[in-house]
C-alpha cells in the first residue's frame, strides 16, 4: 500500500484497480465474465466475443457515438477486417466466456482454424478513462510462446464503457476511413476486373452451348429447381448474375438487332457501387472484347477510356 501510494502521489494521479470477484460456487451456472457487471472488463470480454464471432451489430454497441457513424459508413469488407484485428484470427468463431479464479474474464474464441484464449486483466481508471491489459495464446501453445500482450483503452460515454483504444492505435474511425478506403479502393478494383472476365466467360459459355447470347446475366444463374437450362444455366454466381459483387455494379448489354451465333456482340460494364468507398474507377469491356477503365466519378465508362493491360 505504501508503495501504491508513493506513485500515486509521485505521479500526481490516483488510478483505482477494478476490484475482483470470486466466481459464483454454483457448477452449473454461468461463471461472472468480469469482477463488476458493467464494469470495463464486463464490456471488454462483450467487445471481444462480438469481435471472435464477426458480429458487427453488436460490435457496434460497444463503440463511441463518433465512431459509430463511421463504421456504419464502411464497406462489409472494412468493417470485418476491423473485427479481426481485436481477436488475431481471420475466421468467425464461436466465443465463450468464463472468468478466471478472481473473477476476471477469459474469452475463448474457436474457428475452424485455431482457437485463442484471452485473459482480461484489471483495469486501471481514471476518470472516464480505463486502460487493461489482454494476453492472447494459442489454446495450443502449453509454452506460452505464441502469447501476444496488448492494453486496451475504454472510455465512458453516457454511462457506458466504450472501446477507445487497440494497443497504441487510438481507434478514431473517421480519421482512419481515408486510409482504409484507398487501401481496400485497390483491391475491389482488382476484383471487378476478375468479375468482368467472368461474366465474359459465362456468355462465351452460354453462347458456346445454346448458340445465342443469353438475354439478361440471370440467365446465368443456376435453377431455382431442376436441371440447368437456357433460362438458368448455372455459369454464374448468384451475385454475379444479379449484377452486384464486392461493391462493384455489373451491366450487360448486347449490341446490334441480332444475338445469334458468333458474329452477335455484347458489351459490359462495371461501375462503382459507392463511388470514392468500393471504387473510383469505372471498366467497360467493348465488343471486342478490350477492357477500358477510368474515373468517372461512378459513371459509366465508354471505348475511348483507357485500355486496361
């Protein structure tokens, strides 16, 4: 206690250790998941199990009111990439909390893949401020040499602890989304290209087999019930054929008054479903089968864009 209260004094400020709690001596009930219902390791062990299970409504709960509204802006894509970073693994679990012999929680999350504890220590506040300490392990690891320690920052809002901090990230979502965004912008880019040379092989196929164009891209899709056919001929994706994949809108066009044989043409195209967000530029395939993109600012692009290598 002297101790304690030397550095309190010496450094001017007095923290307070969220206290403990035994678990409940109950064997078939829920153990407490934190020394305080609704305390910072009560939410911290919350935020964590909707991170492990990649479930971003409830995640949401758990961030402040700023950082809210920018999440809601994010592409699905961001917003998991974010979940991932709280847990360390790339695929949805299950989670479970238990709480360790003082009462503090222990998140468990199990995919398919790997599965990690994570201990919750106590909190140091201040105010309305808390920081924790987290040790993550592999539940595999007996030797301990996998373990990653990290603190967390919550902060109190409207009398709730919310998550304020990764480590030294301090997590300030508006400040971040132009970073994510440009960095995530690059890769649905590279995914419309794939899809546009997709849905060129679909109607190749189809042509290929039925010796027309098909007259819409569901006629790509597979069949609700029974075999595959002209009006659903399984060439596609469900996405694809509805025109929309990874923030990317899909048209289809054919060109000229005849769709038959090999001489019948067709155009595609594919435009940014939230322009500056999913995309910035807009590709278009020609009927000669050449790929143009350019930024035209969620448009529809044209023949004289530039070609794509």
């Amino acid at each position: 206690m002297i101790v304690l209260c030397g550095f309190a004094l010496a450094a001017a400020n007095c923290f307070a250790q969220e206290p403990s709690s035994k678990p409940p001596s109950d064997a078939g009930s829920t153990p407490t998941v934190a020394a305080a219902q609704g305390g910072p390791g009560s939410t911290l062990g919350n935020v964590l199990a909707a991170a492990c299970s990649q479930d971003q409504v409830e995640f949401t709960r758990f961030l402040t009111a700023r950082n809210q509204e920018a999440y809601s802006r994010m592409t699905p894509a961001a917003r998991v990439a974010l979940l991932k970073r709280f847990v360390l693994l790339n695929e949805p679990g299950k989670a479970a909390i238990s709480a360790n012999p003082s009462g503090r929680p222990i998140v468990r999350c199990e995919t398919p893949g790997a599965t990690t504890e994570t201990q919750i220590g106590g909190a140091e506040i201040h105010d309305h401020v808390a920081f924790l300490p987290l040790e993550i392990h592999d539940v595999t690891d007996s030797t301990g040499a996998t373990a990653r320690r990290i603190n967390m920052g919550l902060v109190r809002e409207d009398g709730e602890w919310k998550v304020l901090s990764l480590g030294v990230l301090l997590l300030d979502l508006p400040a971040l989304e132009t970073e994510w965004d440009e960095a995530e912008i690059e890769e649905t880019e590279k995914d419309a290209l794939a899809s546009l040379k997709a849905i060129a092989a679909g109607v190749e196929s189809y042509r290929n087999k039925y010796l027309h164009l098909p007259e819409f891209l569901a006629n790509l899709a597979a069949p609700t019930r029974g075999k595959p056919g002209a009006e659903a001929a399984e060439l596609l994706d469900s996405e694809l054929a509805n025109g929309v994949k990874n923030g990317y809108v899909f048209r289809y066009v054919i060109v000229g008054a005849s769709d038959l044989g090999a001489p019948a043409k067709y155009e595609l195209s594919g435009t940014p479903l939230r322009y500056g967000r999913t995309g910035r530029r807009s590709f278009f395939r020609d009927s000669n089968g050449v790929v143009h993109a350019a930024d035209h600012h969620g448009a529809v692009g044209g023949v004289t864009d530039p070609k794509v290598e």
